[in-house]
C-alpha cells in the first residue's frame, strides 16, 4: 500500500509555521507509515494462507454452508491470532532479520516500530483474539487459539528454530492449528476429519518450507539458522522432501473414506497430489544431475496445491 500523498494548501498568514493542511497531511502520513509497519509485522501473506485452511473445514464440519457471522467472527479472530504469533516471533528474530536478505526490511530491522511497541501490540492482539474465540465463538476454539500462539513462539521460535535442522518439522504444526481451530468453532471438539487435514498440512510444512530455504540457505547460515539446506546437502534435502511429499499425498487420501469427503475432493487429491510429487521429483533429478535446483517452482506450486486442496473441502459438502 502506497503513502498517501498529502495535499498541501496555502496556510492563511494567521496561522503559525507548521498549522494547517501541511502538517495535518505530515501527520497523516507519519500514521500511515506506521500502521503500514505494524501491519507488515503480523505477515499478512502468511496469514492468508492460513486462512485459506480454516473456513473449508468449517464447510466440511458443517456439511454445508456455516452460520455467516461465525465465520467473519473466526476469520477476525484468527487473523489476530495468527498477527499475534507472528508480530512476538518478529520481535525474537529481530536480531538474525536484519542479516537476511530475504527480512532485512521488516519494520523491527528498519526501526519504524520499537521492540517495546512490537512485543506490546503482539500482546495485545494474542488477548484480543483469545476473549473473541471465546465470548464469540467457544472456548475450545479460544484454548485452541492460545495453544498456536504459545506453540509458534515458544516451541519453534525460541526453542528449535536456532537449535535444530528438525525446527521447521516439529514446529510447523503451529501453522495446523488453524484446520482444527475452523473445525471446533463449527461443533465445539475436534473431529477425525480435522485432525487428517491438520496431519496433511503437517506434512505439507517441510517440502514447502524446506523449498524456500534451499533458495534462500546463505541467509540462513549468515544468520546462523540450520535449516535443513544449510546443514545437510541438497540431495539429502531432496529426499526428504520427497519422502513428506509422499506422505502428505497419502495422508490427504484419506480424507475421503473417513470425512466422507467426496469424489470431487478425492479427483482433486489425487491430480494436485500427482502433480506435487511430479514437481518434487523433478527438482530431485535436477539435483541429482548438478543443475539448478529452481526450488521456487516446488515452492510456488505448493501454495497452489494446499489452496485447491481445500477449496475442493469447501465445495465438496455442497454437492
């Protein structure tokens, strides 16, 4: 979003240096600027995808269309939960954002918000959304809601992400909770359908993940973060990353027999699914010949995948 331009008029000669039109657009513009930052520190593109995973579910819990202000109240409250997470982590890794490329223009490594303020509006939105989930919604969803927060934080950002090649494994089923949060605003508990779709995204985490970092594996070791590329060569990498391929796909078949998904779901699992693993194979014989791995295409093709996926959870109860 651009800076609004301000619109600068002649000031009558009554008025002092620095009053009128003038300043009011400085004002107006300095506002901007920093809601603009503290926008950019809650990761707005992560967070559209991981609503993309939370109103299917409430589709598929439903076997239809869900109660239309529980789901504008869920997608608030998730969004600040998951602003919440994300503004505390930008706040840990503001020390490793400033010596990557790839976050060295987030607002805590630019200085247009203060640490103090960052960790305070984190706060704030994680309470927020937490009364929301509960007043509006249930306190299952609202326990739920907390268990991300504390999980992304605490497990993954300050406890593995530095410490482990398994950090983005193990602590990204923070990004799962949202299938469970969407499937518990609509019944109240968590279903067998719901924690298939958590494990599918689970599983879903490491190829997409471990793509972009291969991408991006000198910032990580500049700032000291042994992702899987930085520690391990690319042909290990690649492995692996076929191994959860493999296992996602599968995983993502069985919703069909035990959510009673549907055969429109089960054509769309198994096409993106197919076309996943032929991405990942591909990237793998790259690598095995010495070329370049071009990991962006597994990586872009993976967002593609888990969104049709779950557009295809949507749909399917409504046909």
């Amino acid at each position: 979003m651009a800076v609004t331009d301000a619109v600068v008029t002649e000031a009558p000669a009554a008025e002092p240096a620095g009053a009128g039109d003038g300043a009011d657009g400085g004002r107006f513009a300095f506002a901007a600027a920093k809601a603009r930052a503290y926008i950019a520190l809650t990761k707005p593109r992560i967070i559209e995808l991981l609503l993309v995973t939370t109103v299917p579910v409430m589709f598929l819990a439903e076997r239809g269309l869900p109660s239309p202000w529980l789901v504008l109240v869920t997608l608030v409250a998730g969004t600040m939960s998951a602003g919440s997470a994300n503004t505390i982590n930008c706040y840990v890794d503001r020390d490793i954002d400033e010596l990557m490329a790839r976050t060295k223009r987030r607002p805590l490594v630019k200085a247009t918000v203060t640490p103090v303020e960052a960790l305070r509006f984190g706060i704030v939105l994680g309470v927020v959304s937490t009364l929301m989930f509960g007043f509006l919604v249930n306190w299952p969803s609202a326990l739920l809601s907390v268990g991300a927060i504390a999980f992304y934080v605490f497990v993954y950002t300050l406890g593995l992400k530095r410490r482990t090649p398994s950090n983005i494994v193990i602590g990204g089923a923070a990004g799962c909770f949202p299938v469970l949060i969407g499937w518990s605003a609509v019944t109240g508990t968590v279903g067998w359908g719901a924690v298939i779709l958590f494990a599918v995204v689970f599983f879903w985490t490491p190829p997409h993940f471990w793509a972009l970092a291969i991408k991006f594996k000198d910032d990580y070791a500049a700032a000291g973060v042994p992702m899987l590329p930085v520690v391990a060569p690319l042909a290990v990498v690649a492995r692996k990353i076929l191994i959860y391929s493999y296992v996602m796909v599968g995983t993502s078949l069985l919703l069909f027999p035990v959510a009673d998904a549907g055969y429109l779901y089960l054509a769309v699992a198994v096409l993106t699914g197919g076309w996943f693993l032929l991405e990942a194979h591909r990237m793998t014989r790259r690598i095995a010949r010495g070329e370049q791995a071009r990991p962006m295409r597994l990586f872009h093709y993976s967002i593609t995948y888990l969104t049709l996926l779950f557009v295809a959870v949507a749909i399917s109860p409504l046909i």
